[in-house]
C-alpha cells in the first residue's frame, strides 16, 4: 500500500502538470507584482473573474494549461516561474480544510465533486 501524502513528505514529481492543467489560479497583487519583477506584463498572464472583477487569475492556454507550464523534452512538466509562483501554487495540494494525509495530489481526487473535464472542441 502507498503511503499516505503529508505536507512534510509531499514532493511533486513533475511527470503529469495535472494542477497547471486543470485548476484555475487564483492570483493577489502581491502574487501579480512578483511576476511582473520577472518582466513578463500583466496582460499576458492575468485574467478577471467574469462574475467577480475584483478576482483574477492565471491565464490559460487554448489547451486550457496554465500560460506558465511547460513540457520538457524528458516527459517532466515545469514551471516557468517556479521559484516565483503565485502563493497558491506554493501550497497546493494542501489548502486549509484539506485533510492532513491525502492520497494522490491529482485535482479530480482531491475535488471528486468539480468537473475538470474541457470539452472538446469541434
């Protein structure tokens, strides 16, 4: 049996990006202000919540990834702004009222009630 995911034992992996691919990322000013010392502009990373103007995120790709992962040739996923990356990527897969011991990071687990499948496009 696997053992069960902790906060202090969890290490991503990098082979699936499911978490840049799939989940929306909510972004603070602080998080905005740091990526733009980065010198990538506000406009090519950020979009508004369109029920709440006041709330953004991170943009996606027509793909529907994150605008910051990559592919790499070994198969791993990468972030561009790794080091720099927003404070909700920094803690992911453990939010608040997430239990303690989880046992897979994947985001249909953790949130077996939200749909993460695009539809396709014709």
């Amino acid at each position: 049996m696997k053992p069960l995911l902790t906060k202090e034992n969890f290490k991503c992996d990098r082979y699936c990006g499911e978490c840049c691919k799939k989940m929306l990322v909510a972004v603070s000013n602080k998080d905005i202000k740091n990526i733009e010392k980065l010198g990538y502009k506000k406009e090519s990373f950020v979009m508004k919540d369109v029920f709440n103007s006041k709330r953004k995120f991170l943009k996606k790709e027509e793909n529907g990834w994150c605008v910051f992962l990559e592919k790499e040739k070994d198969g791993k996923y990468s972030c561009k702004i790794h080091k720099d990356r927003p404070e909700v990527c920094q803690k992911y897969p453990f939010f608040p009222g997430t239990p303690k011991e989880i046992k897979s990071c994947l985001p249909e687990d953790l949130y077996p009630n939200v749909f993460f499948k695009m539809p396709s496009r014709k």
